[in-house]
C-alpha cells in the first residue's frame, strides 16, 4: 500500500513512517520540512504546507491509497493546520480516490462536556476546538473510509504494546504504542467507521483493534 503520512516529522509521524516502511509499505513522508530529513529507505519525502489550497494538496497526495494525518502545530496554529488544513487535506484525499483516513485526534474531542471534568483536557481546550470541527467533517462530511484514532496524553518513553479502550477518564500512552495503534488500523478493515479512544493499559495493541 502506498500511505502518505502528514505531519511526518512530528514525534508520532517518525515513529508511523518507520513502522509503515518496516512492513514493506511504500511511505510518503510529507511535512514542512520533510525534505531536508533522512528517512527510511524507500521512503518519499514531500514538503508539506497546511495553507496550500486542496489542488495543490490533491497533487501531493494523488496515487496514495491511504492517509494517516499525524500533523499538529503544538497551539501555534489551530485555525490553519489543526482544523482548517485538516479537512483540506480529507478533501484533496476524496478528489485524489485515496478514500482510507486515519486521522489521530485528542481524547474525547467529540465530547466538548467532558473537556472541563479531565484535567489534562483543561489546558488544551483550543487544540479541542479545532480537533471538534476536523473530527465532525471527517465523521459526518468526508465520505472518506475513515478510523479516528484518540489517544490520552502522549508520553515521550518507550512503547508497552500494550492499551485499555474506550476508558471513562483520561490518561495517558507512550508514542510509541500510539504510532502502533495507527498504523494497525491499516490492516484492521473492521475499524473503517470507528472512534478508537485510548491509553496505557493491559491488552495487546493488536487483540484491542481486533475488536475495536
């Protein structure tokens, strides 16, 4: 499967490139400075630009047949890149026939009256914002084959395999058992259509989505 992946050079992109190359995928890695990276080899790098029109985008992305969006602007720039640039990008992968989606999201982004009951969700209310309006066009307007992968908080250490779904609270997960969970999703057909709400826990990442 050809799989382009924006926001690559982000902490959760590099981990989701290495895993797709690794699995004998063909990768293109797209992101401001993607160019000017060293990848995997095989890998296609692609500089990426959020405030590009969808033409522009749909060139980038035509000949995939998936796209993992990855892409965050760390509070920098909600509006363009976090919400707007993301639905954008769902539109340039309709017009360019790549209809799978994965798009990695934020803990119950969908449901605005949790956000003040989490404490980690409490600082973070305009990432939510923009996450809300993304996460509605991909669910309800994109007509993509679409997976919502929504992890708790990321934590830069090692990997357990290992995740609960669907928790009542927040939490938080290591990135590299959420880059696991997003490309998994790749070769689990049963999570086309689902919100996939997660953090560290107990079952192996692979038995999770298996019933996800």
């Amino acid at each position: 499967m050809r799989v382009f992946v924006a926001g690559a050079s982000g902490r959760v992109g590099q981990e989701v490139v290495t895993r797709l190359a690794a699995r004998g995928h063909e990768v293109v890695a797209a992101s401001r400075s993607a160019e000017s990276r060293q990848w995997p080899a095989g890998v296609v790098a692609r500089n990426l630009d959020f405030h590009a029109d969808v033409g522009t985008l749909t060139d980038l992305v035509r000949g995939s047949d998936a796209v993992v969006f990855t892409a965050g602007s760390r509070g920098k720039d909600l509006l363009q890149t976090d919400a707007f640039g993301a639905v954008k990008l769902m539109r340039a992968a309709a017009a360019a026939d790549a209809r799978r989606f994965i798009m990695l999201s934020s803990i119950f982004s969908l449901q605005p009256e949790k956000w003040e009951h989490e404490e980690s969700l409490k600082s973070i209310t305009n990432y939510n914002i923009a996450k809300f309006f993304a996460d509605e066009w991909l669910t309800r307007l994109s007509g993509l084959e679409w997976t919502l992968v929504r992890p708790s908080v990321l934590k830069d250490e090692p990997g357990t395999g290992r995740i609960e779904l669907n928790p009542e609270h927040d939490g938080s997960i290591p990135i590299p058992d959420v880059a696991e969970v997003l490309v998994g999703v790749l070769d689990t057909p049963r999570t086309v259509g689902r919100i996939i709400d997660m953090r560290r826990g107990s079952e192996p990442i692979a038995e999770a989505l298996a019933r996800a």
